[in-house]
C-alpha cells in the first residue's frame, strides 16, 4: 500500500513535534512517525532557556509549561577538588526552568490534529520517486512524500541516506536521574552544580515535589555494563558523589532504579555540519539527528525546538503562497521541488553554525569541567568557574524568531 502525503517527519522526540506542529499553526499538515509505540520520555527532564521559551512561546505552548515548572534564580557552582566557598551566579534577566519531557512531548502532541503521529512505523529504506522520496516502512507500508524530514535522533536513518557519519563518542557518559518527593522537596529554586576529580554532577527542582539530576564521568571499559544493571548503576554513582553535598547525595539514594538512565555521551563532530549535507533536495535533518552535543550547556532540547520553529518558518514559505494552502497550489512538481529545496537550503545555513557553536563549545565546556588534572583543576577553581558559568548564559540569547 502506498500512501501520498505533503510532510513526512521522522521521530515524535522534541524536534519533530515541535516541526509538526509549527506546520500545523501555519496550516500545513504533516504525518509524524514514530518508531515505538509510545512517545518516549527518554533523559526525564531538560534545562530549558530563553532561547527555548522564545521558541515555545512561537507555538502558542509556552505560556501553559511556565505554570508547571518553577523559574530558577541563580546556579551554585561547587568544587569536590578544593575547600574553595561555592560560588553563586544570578539568573536575573534570564528564564531558566527544568521542563519535564513527558509534559513538553505530550503538550506538544495534544495540539496536534488527531492522526498526525502514526506510531510503531519504523523506517526501513528511503529511495528516490521523482520529485517525491519513498519511504518504506518495517510493516511493509510506502510513503510517498514531497519533503523528508529527519527528527529521528543519534541514530537517524536519514541522516545516513544524507552520508552524515554516525556520532562520535565523547569519551565520556552520564546518568541521569528523576524523582518524585511526594509532599515537597525543599530545595530552594537554584541550579546546584558539583564539580572535580573528573566528575561532574548536579540537580535543579522542575516544580514543588520532581526533581532532575545528572552526573557525567570519563569511563573505564569495566564500567560500560553498568548500563544494562540498575542496582550496580546506583551503587557506582553514589560512591561517584560521595564528595558532594547532603543534599546531593539524598537526591540520588531516594532515586528508585527507574528514574535512572545511563548512556554514552556522543556529538557530531562541528566539521560535518560545515562540510556534510544537512539538507539535500526535498530531504533534511533536524535536532539530535543534525547536531547531537554533550550535555554540559544544556542546549541539546533547546537547540531541537529553535530548529523546529526555523524549519516550519523555511517550509512555510516555500510551500504556501499569500492567502493560499498547500492544496491549492497548482504549480507543477518542479517548481515546486524547487521552492522546497530552496527552503531547506535556507534553513540550513540559518541552522550551520548555530550548531557548530553549540556542539564546539558544549565539548569544550565539559572537558575542562571534566579534567582531572590538578593543574586544570585549580585553575578551574580559581578562574575559570564563573566564565563557564557566564558561557550557560551568553549561549542562551540566541531568538529563533516567530512562525511568520
């Protein structure tokens, strides 16, 4: 069976929602899929900037998630390699607040017209029709399409068929954890960070009772099963923290095995997306799919909703005509692959080093905060504590502009 459509998305994540429903508010639908059966809520939790907020509030949602998750004030930064004070970092003038995946993607998918995600649709193989791509799926189903977008994360089908090389790994990993204190936790409404000793950890409030943390280390190859076994998973990472605060190490003990998640930390390396194919004719990628980062700015989820509102911005304009629908285009096919291709030229160079920035300077970021060297320990402690700090928010300025 093959089925015609105008917009086919791969992957429901935050990138291809986001998209879809950009799409949406501009009147152009979209058939979004996804490869399980479930949205999934993978990593539990996100920091999310101004430059996201600008992006949310684009697609009308933004206003709804503020109510459900508390604005941060500042980011208290400690050392476990030295008695040096924590120092502390004002968010005054910026909006910073750990956003649930679960609520965002769910939100994201609630605005959406009913049908628009088609789940357990698992991209097999992509081929050319024409002006039109081809896009065969696990249960035998074909879909022809007029624009291919790729949302489909680390491990993108179409950022393959685009010859974008798998991710590197970092050389490091992280675990991320989620709990629920059940009557309140007590924390006031700061970004607490650890860092020292090739460690990195820290944990924000989302609202009154969740909370998120992380920690992300340089592994040795005996530590790579740790993955796949919850119990030795939380027993590495306490004795991982135990030169954190209490309050650190309260958040991880009370962590049940599954609000935990471990994986390797990968990136793109910043040369492909100056050289490779983001977009390529009526084909692109967005989010992990196109710039995949180590987590140390907190940009990974901001960066995918700033690429869904340029990219639906960029469609837009290159499949409606003033007062007119996609339906009532009576262009020939040419034309308008043409003016496709154009609008993913236009979001990919609006998109290039956008990404070459976030992912250069996220590694750099981490592997100073990472280093064990006591060299590059001290001066981390001594100088360079407050100018990483500083890099969160300069990074988070960026205005992807509106839908229009």
């Amino acid at each position: 069976m093959e089925i015609v459509e105008d917009v086919v998305i791969v992957g429901a994540g935050i990138a291809g929602l986001t998209t879809s429903l950009g799409l949406h508010r501009l009147g152009i639908r979209s058939l979004v899929l996804e490869s399980s059966d479930k949205l999934r809520m993978t990593g539990f939790a996100f920091m999310t900037w101004n430059n996201a907020w600008r992006a949310l509030d684009a697609i009308g949602i933004g206003e709804s998630l503020r109510q459900q998750h508390d604005l941060l004030l500042s980011i208290v930064v400690a050392s476990t390699f030295s008695d040096k004070p924590a120092s502390e970092i004002s968010f005054k003038g910026y909006e910073l607040r750990c956003v649930q995946r679960r609520l965002l993607l769910e939100t994201l998918a609630k605005e959406l017209p009913s049908g628009t995600i088609r789940f357990s649709s698992k991209v097999v193989s992509i081929e050319e029709s024409g002006y039109f791509k081809r896009v065969h799926l696990a249960d035998g189903t074909i879909l022809k399409t007029k624009v291919l977008i790729g949302c489909d994360g680390v491990n993108s089908v179409v950022a393959k068929w685009l010859g974008l090389q798998k991710p590197a790994f970092a050389g490091r990993s992280a675990v991320r954890g989620y709990i629920n204190f059940n009557g309140g936790h007590g924390f006031a409404p700061k970004l607490r960070q650890f860092i020292g000793k090739g460690v990195r950890s820290g944990f924000l409030p989302c609202d009154d009772e969740h909370v998120y943390w992380f920690m992300t280390w340089t592994p040795a190859s005996k530590e790579e099963e740790l993955e796949e076994d919850p119990v030795k998973l939380k027993q590495f990472v306490t004795s991982k923290l135990k030169d954190t605060s209490d309050e650190m190490k309260s958040v991880v003990e009370k962590t049940t095995l599954d609000g935990l998640v471990s994986s390797p930390l990968r990136y793109r390396r910043p040369w492909e997306l100056l050289w490779g194919n983001i977009s390529k004719g009526n084909v692109c990628v967005a989010g992990d799919a196109l710039h995949p980062m180590t987590p140390d700015l907190g940009q990974g989820g901001c960066s995918a909703l700033e690429d869904g509102i340029v990219l639906a911005r960029c469609l837009g304009e290159a499949l409606l005509k003033p007062g007119k629908k996609i339906k009532d285009e009576a262009d020939d096919e040419e034309k308008e692959y043409k003016r496709i291709e154009m609008g993913l030229k236009k979001f990919a160079q609006q998109r290039r080093w956008r990404g070459i920035d976030l992912i250069s300077t996220s590694y750099i970021v981490g592997s100073i905060q990472q280093n064990n060297g006591k060299i590059m320990n001290l001066l981390r402690d001594m100088f360079l504590s407050r100018f990483l700090s500083g890099l969160l928010l300069s990074k988070s300025s960026f205005d992807c502009g509106m839908l229009h």
